[in-house]
C-alpha cells in the first residue's frame, strides 16, 4: 500500500539514516495528457482511490512518522494545466518555475527555523 511504502522509508530513514533532512512533498495534479486518472482530481484510479486520499495519507503518515512535509497545494499550486504556470500541463514554464522555486524557499525557510536542517 501507499501508506506501507511510507512507513517502510520512514523506518528506513529512521534506522540507517537517523540524523538525515527528510521533507516529503504533497502531490500534485498534472494534467490528464502527463498523467494517469490517479493524479488528476476527482478521478478514481483503478483501485478506486483519489488524489486527495493519496495527499491525506502523505500528510498523515508525515505527521505520524514525526517527518515535515512541504505541501504546494496550500499556495494554490493544484491542478496543472497547460497555461496555467506550465507549457505542457506537466513540466514548469518561467512563471511556474518562479511561482514553486518561491513556495520552496519558504517551506525550507520555515523547516530551518524549525530546526528540521
């Protein structure tokens, strides 16, 4: 499961890398032309589950691993499409390279003040 191949990299993480910086980064949605139903909104995958459960068990198992996550979505970085800060609805065109390298900066701010590197 998604959750075990987490917990298997935290205890990984935990037992040959203790002192090791580990951020997680939340998911995601690209556009439907890059990306299978399973990255894409309100879309089922083949088992039958969204991204929204996928972004809730990053979060969940972040929070209970004790590990920090950087989560885009809460700056509005949501569904990707081609235009919207990105040429092909995948990878970032200039205003979206800026718009994350800012997002990324901030959250690695945030995580040194808190002590995570």
């Amino acid at each position: 499961t998604y959750m075990g191949a987490l917990a298997n990299f935290f205890t990984w993480c935990e037992t040959n890398r203790p002192n090791a910086a580990v951020a997680v980064v939340v998911q995601t949605a690209a556009s439907a032309t890059y990306s299978p139903s399973d990255y894409r909104h309100d879309v089922a995958n083949a088992n039958g589950n969204f991204l929204h459960e996928f972004q809730a068990a990053t979060r969940t198992m972040c929070e209970k691993y004790g590990r920090p996550y950087i989560d885009p979505n809460r700056f509005g970085i949501g569904f990707l499409d081609s235009g919207d800060d990105t040429s092909d609805g995948l990878h970032w065109d200039t205003s979206g390279a800026v718009r994350i390298a800012k997002i990324y900066a901030a959250e690695t701010r945030r995580l040194a003040d808190a002590g995570w590197i």
